[in-house]
C-alpha cells in the first residue's frame, strides 16, 4: 500500500464521485478506477459500493476512512519535521561554553537564535577550554564559545568578538579614582589570573612595550571569580569589556590605556566533519549576523575588529 493510494481512496470518499475525485487529484478517471480497484484487492474488502448516484462507502470503507486519514496526517507531519530539522529548526544543539564568555555576548547571541527557532532545544556544556576541545573531537557537543580556541585540521574557528580590556578594581584602590588606567600605572600592582589568560595574551606586547611583565601574586580559575576577588580586596583583575556586566559591590571598571590596541578575541570552533549540519549552520548564521552588528557598534565607538580567523 503506498500513500498515493490512500490519497486517492481518500478524495474518492469525500466527493463521493470518481469523476470529481478525478478533477480534484488532476487525473483522468481510468487510472483512478484502476488504484481503487487495486487497494481493495490489497486489503482484501470492497471499500465502495457503485450506484447510479456515485460511489457510496461500505461498513469496512468507512472504518478504513478514518485510519487513512490519520495515516495521511501523521505521514505529512512527518514530511514537515524532516523538512523542518533540515533547514535546522528543529532538534538539539549541545554547546559548550565557559567562564565570562557567557557574560554579555553568548547570551545575546543565543537569545536571538531561540527567538528565531523557538523548537531547537538547547543544551549548554560549562567546562574549560581543553575539555570542550575535547568534547568537541568526540562529538558530544556541536559548537564551543571560549577565548582562544585554536584551529586544526579536525576544527574550524571563527572570531565572534573582539572586545577592549578594562581593568576591575576595589573601590578603595587608589587607581579606581583615574578614568582610565595606563599600563604603566599597573607596574608593581598585584594583578589576579594567570598568565596564559586571554587577557594577558591580548596585553602581552603593551607590558613588553613598557619593558615589564605583570605581577600575578593571586590565582583565579576564570574571571568572573577573579572580578569577585576584586570585590574582596584581593587585587585588580584585567578583564574583557563584557565582564563589566558582572556588577558587584566595591567594584568598578576602567578602560586600560595604551599605546598599541588590546582587543580579548571570543571564538566559536566547530569540527569541519559537522559542517554540513543544518543546526550548525543555523547557529552560525545568528553568529555571523551577531559579529556584522557587532563590528557596526564597535566601529561607532572607533574600536574596529581584526579580521576573522574563519
């Protein structure tokens, strides 16, 4: 039995005439007669009664009807799913992310895809940057935000921001009272982090500029517990513009000065074997929309973008 059939049984039945069931499925009524003719020998029961009237349904005709149409029903639903999670609007999306890129940027970015594919469900992964490139190699999510991530033959990056560093600091720091803050100012400072953090990769050449290298005394596991230790008294912290959004008591921010420009770059990274994935795409494509207003806003501001690593 195939669908076409049921169609046909089913047009047949509503109009109650093979001439119009003909007119309506765009046939002519030989072929027509011959598929009714050929689904009641498959089922192995008279499904009409001919008259000079038309075609009346018999007891099995009419049971048969109801099932049809469900299965008529359930096959389109079918169609539209498939069609559906095929342009990637609809299914899972396991993401990884860490720290403070999920202050400010990866929100927006994933509230503006949700509002456009309200049935994706989506799944976020919190883990540091070698388990999500891990994660990511062993297909456990589809897609990571971090600062940094590398690219490989396997993975494919893409940069979705790139933002200004400020420095966090105590209100009672003797600093937070300047506008900005120069690097020089930050000579002998006890800073909060590590050193292979983002921020101090993105300051590294203005330190190498003013011939010293930042003083790291207190260690954080990510930002957003150094911007907290900040509020404590433990030290400054150097931190992407995003964290500002992190607002807590005795804390404040100020834009770190320079000579030479230093952006903290936010990637996505994927594996290039998931490329063809709809929901893949679908995502990127609210990443890509989200970096162009991004750019606009930033080059407003005079703070233009590097290019991407994509």
């Amino acid at each position: 039995m195939e669908i076409r059939q049921l169609k046909y049984f089913i047009a047949v039945a509503e109009e109650r005439n093979i001439s119009r069931a003909a007119a309506r499925l765009h046939l002519s009524q030989p072929p027509l007669t011959r598929q009714i003719q050929q689904l009641e020998a498959q089922l192995g029961a008279t499904l009409f009664v001919r008259t000079h009237a038309g075609m009346e349904l018999t007891t099995a005709g009419r049971l048969f009807l109801d099932h049809a149409r469900q299965i008529k029903s359930h096959m389109e639903q079918a169609a539209e799913l498939a069609r559906r999670a095929s342009d990637g609007h609809i299914g899972r999306l396991d993401i990884g992310v860490f720290g403070s890129a999920m202050l400010g940027i990866v929100p927006q970015i994933l509230n503006s895809f949700t509002a456009s594919h309200p049935e994706v469900e989506l799944v976020l992964h919190s883990a540091p940057k070698g388990p999500q490139i891990e994660a990511l190699a062993h297909g456990r999510i589809l897609i990571a935000f971090d600062r940094y991530l590398p690219e490989s033959d396997a993975l494919r990056r893409e940069t979705v921001s790139s933002e200004p560093v400020y420095v966090a600091l105590n209100t009672r720091h003797p600093l937070s009272l300047k506008p900005a803050i120069e690097v020089a100012d930050l000579r002998g400072e006890a800073l909060i982090g590590e050193h292979n953090w983002s921020v101090f990769i993105a300051t590294r050449e203005l330190f190498a500029h003013h011939a010293f290298e930042p003083h790291i005394p207190q260690q954080a596991p990510d930002m957003i517990t150094a911007t907290v230790m900040v509020a404590g008294g433990f030290g400054i912290a150097l931190v992407p513009a995003s964290v500002r959004s992190l607002q807590l008591p005795n804390v404040v921010y100020r834009p770190l000065a320079g000579e030479l420009p230093a952006n903290v770059l936010l990637h996505c990274a994927w594996r290039r074997q998931d490329e063809d994935n709809p929901l893949l795409g679908a995502l990127l494509a609210t990443v890509r929309a989200f970096g162009r207003s991004f750019e606009a806003v930033q080059a407003r501001q005079g703070a233009p973008l590097p290019d991407s690593d994509s």
